[in-house]
C-alpha cells in the first residue's frame, strides 16, 4: 500500500530505530513507549490485520520466530514480556498495517487494559 506508514518503514523508505530484519519481518522501537522496550513488529508484506492472513500462510509463525530473537537479543527472554496485536479500530488498531507490541522492561501488572 503506497500510503502505509508501516510499509514504508518495513521497505527503507523512512528511516526508524531498527532492532531486527529479515526477509519477511521487521522490528523497531515504537515512537510513543508504553513501557521502557516497546517494540513494533511488522510483517514486511501488508496486511490490514490478522484477519487477512490466510490459513496457509506462515507469517505469524515468522513474526513469532522473529519476537523469540528479539527478547533474547533485547535480554527480555528472562524477566518475561508481553506481546499484543490489536485488531480494528475498536481494538486500538491506529496504523491498519497488522502489526505486533513487545512490550517489557518493568513489571507489567494482571490487566492488559
């Protein structure tokens, strides 16, 4: 999608604080933390949400792939995180590019909201 602010991250298009890429995922810090590491991961191809991916497409096991070395190379795969995808807008979904929170770095509390 041309006008994707997360497509364009995911193809160097705008420059970010980059933690992790391959072929198919792209991480970086998000902009507005929630938490002291607070990390978007994108899939590369767009996606509005979870909703588009198909059942035999294996994206969300390589976005997984891609969270496991990213706690481990942040040293959060000890202390414990929290992974988030908001799907629509009553979700909290602000950028319709499916995309996934790590957040971590302080103790996060029993309540997600």
């Amino acid at each position: 999608m041309e006008d994707c602010i997360f497509c364009k991250i995911a193809n160097g298009e705008i420059g970010t604080d980059k933690v992790y890429e391959d072929e198919f995922v792209t991480a970086f810090r998000d902009l507005n933390p929630q938490a002291p590491v607070h990390i978007l991961v994108v899939p590369k191809k767009h996606y509005s949400n979870v909703l588009e991916v198909k059942e035999n497409d294996d994206i969300i096991a390589k976005i997984y792939g891609a969270i496991n070395k990213i706690a481990k190379q942040e040293n959060i795969d000890q202390s414990g995180f929290r992974v988030i995808n908001n799907c629509g807008k009553d979700a909290g979904q602000t950028v319709m590019h499916m995309h996934f929170h790590i957040i971590a770095g302080r103790a996060l509390g029993d309540k997600i909201v």
